[in-house]
C-alpha cells in the first residue's frame, strides 16, 4: 500500500509527498543501487573466460576513478586533466612499499591513499583559485610533472621499463584469480557509489552544485567556496588512489603510462560520455569507453576511426551524456 504525507507548500498548500516502496525504488540511492547491485551479482552467469573477467575488473576500476571524478568535474564544475598522476602516484606507492619494503598491501593501500589525499590538499587551494582554462592547464602541469618524475626516478619506479609487482593479499589470503579480484572491485564499486550518492544527497553536495553554479552566488548566501572545492579535489584524488594500488597488485606490472596526460582524458572522456552530474551515467561512461575498444579490435586498421566517430555521434544525438538524456527522453514520452 503507499503511504503518503501532507506537506506544505509555498502559500500554505497542502501537498502529498509519495514516500511509498515505488517512490522509494525510483530513487537513486535506492533503485539506482539496486539495479547496480543486481547487475553486479548477476554478471558473471554472463562472463565465460578470464579475459571476459579482465574486461569487467577494469571497467570497475575505471567507474571508481571516474565516480569520484564526476563529483569534482560533474557536481563542483572543476576540470582536472591531470587525475591519471595521481593514480600513478597510489599505484607506485603501493608497489613500492609491497614490493621492495615487504609491508602488508592492505597498510600500504590505506597510506598511499592518505598520502595523495594529503598532496591533494596542499596543491589544490592554489590551483584551484583558478578558473576555466587556466585550471585545466594547471592540472594538466600537475599531471605531467608527476608523470616526468616517475619517469625520471628509476632507481625507485624502474623508469619507463616499470616494475614488478607483487600480488595482493589479505591477511594471508592472496587474491590470484579473476573471479576473487571480480568480487573484490565489484564491491568496491557499490561502495564508491554508495559514497558518491550520499555526498550529493548531504549538505556537502548542495553546497558543491552551488559553486559550479555560480561561485560569487555561493559566496553570498555564506558556503565557503574554497573548502568545498578542496574537499571535493581530495576525495576524488583518494577514489583515484585506492584504484591505482589496487590495480597495480591485479596487473602485478606497473608502467608511467598509468599517470600519462592520455589516461586522464580518457578518465575525463568518461565522466562526459556517461553525463556529468550523474553517478550511474560515469558508470556507464567507464562502462562504454572500456569495453568499446576490445569490441572494436576485429576491425584492425579501422578501430580508432570507428571508435571516435561512435563517440561523436553519441555526443552529437545525447549531448548532456548517455544516462541524463535517455532519462529526459524517457520522461518526455512518459508525460506524453
């Protein structure tokens, strides 16, 4: 039965406000996680062989970078071109400290991460009091000199040869098969969703969709434009963190090319194709642009062409992203 309560209105007019089991499910943090959840267990019925499985595992690792990157870009309005170097950075710090200094992968993963958030933090009160393309062009600064320095310090990264890396384990039990690494990144995806939903549903993300939507009108009504940003800029710089040491451990093999300017436009590629400002669409952008090119592989000379021409005519025909304009199409027909 639904089950609705009077609310009041502008004027003092009574509304109903549907709080029943199908407005509920209709929700994001409830429906959305749902179908996600569902998605998620039923997906390996689906997979039938290990490359199938690595497939799945990197579009995961790609929709938690990107999660946490629509928060910054989609919901603060603050391009970053340079989030691929601080992957690179958790990825190397992870490899690092397991590999040559033999510390539990699970310490190193939570310290690297405390690390970069807090490299995050010092970086971003300056670059972020920029605007526009200069913003841009300081992140991607930010990313290339990370980049050159992984590049540069060999003696530490093995250079552009890159490194070795030991498997991922916890408390003895050592992640070596697909299907374990499936679970293990499927769940920390449903997490990062759960997190992301819940910062825009807070006071935090009201106050973040105030700064993209006008900083100086933010500023007025009293939200401190300078921290949110910066809170923002940390958590999305830790989502990308606990991804890169987390892969570096599946690929057991770490290169620069993770925290090259080319892997943080894919990242930002993502977060558009998928539509800005919605949690599920960065998933299904990461979905489309991962997956995509190993479909695309038995047109050889030709896999690149086709591939951008998809993106453009995806861009051209959906221009808010694919999940918020299929949702207004939907909701057009529905009214009609």
């Amino acid at each position: 039965m639904t089950k609705a309560e009077p609310t009041l209105g502008g004027g003092g007019v009574a509304r109903r406000r549907d709080t029943g089991l199908g407005a509920r499910l209709m929700r994001p943090r409830t429906g959305g996680l749902l179908v996600l959840a569902v998605v998620i267990c039923l997906l390996p019925l689906f997979l039938q062989n290990n490359f199938q499985y690595d497939v799945a595992i990197k579009i995961g690792f790609n929709a938690i970078v990107v999660v946490g990157l629509n928060l910054l870009i989609g919901y603060a309005g603050q391009i970053s071109l340079g989030h691929a170097g601080f992957l690179g950075l958790g990825a190397y710090f992870s490899a690092i400290t397991v590999t040559k200094l033999g510390w539990p992968p699970v310490l190193s993963l939570v310290l690297a991460a405390a690390v970069v958030g807090l490299l995050a933090f010092v970086v971003a009160r300056p670059v972020l009091r920029l605007k526009g393309h200069y913003l841009a062009m300081a992140t991607l600064g930010l990313g290339i000199i990370i980049s050159i320095v992984l590049n540069q310090e060999a003696q530490l990264t093995g250079g552009p040869d890159g490194m070795i890396v030991d498997p991922f384990s916890v408390f003895g039990f050592t992640f070596a098969k697909a299907w374990q690494w499936y679970w293990l990144v499927g769940g920390l995806l449903f997490v990062a969703v759960w997190l992301s939903l819940n910062i825009i549903d807070s006071p935090v993300g009201r106050a973040l969709r105030a700064v993209h939507g006008s900083e100086v009108a933010a500023e007025v009504v009293g939200v401190d434009t300078t921290r949110y940003k910066v809170l923002v800029f940390v958590v999305s710089a830790v989502f990308a963190s606990v991804v890169g040491s987390l892969e570096a451990h599946y690929i057991m093999f770490l290169s620069p090319n993770e925290a090259s300017f080319f892997h943080s436009v894919e990242l930002v590629i993502m977060v558009v194709l998928g539509g800005m400002a919605s949690t599920f669409g960065a998933v299904v952008g990461a979905a489309i642009l991962t997956a995509l090119p190993q479909f695309l592989t038995f047109l050889e000379d030709y896999e690149h062409l086709i591939f951008g021409l998809i993106l453009m005519l995806v861009m051209i025909f959906l221009p808010k992203g694919i999940v918020p304009s299929l949702a207004a199409l939907l909701k057009r027909g529905g009214d009609r």
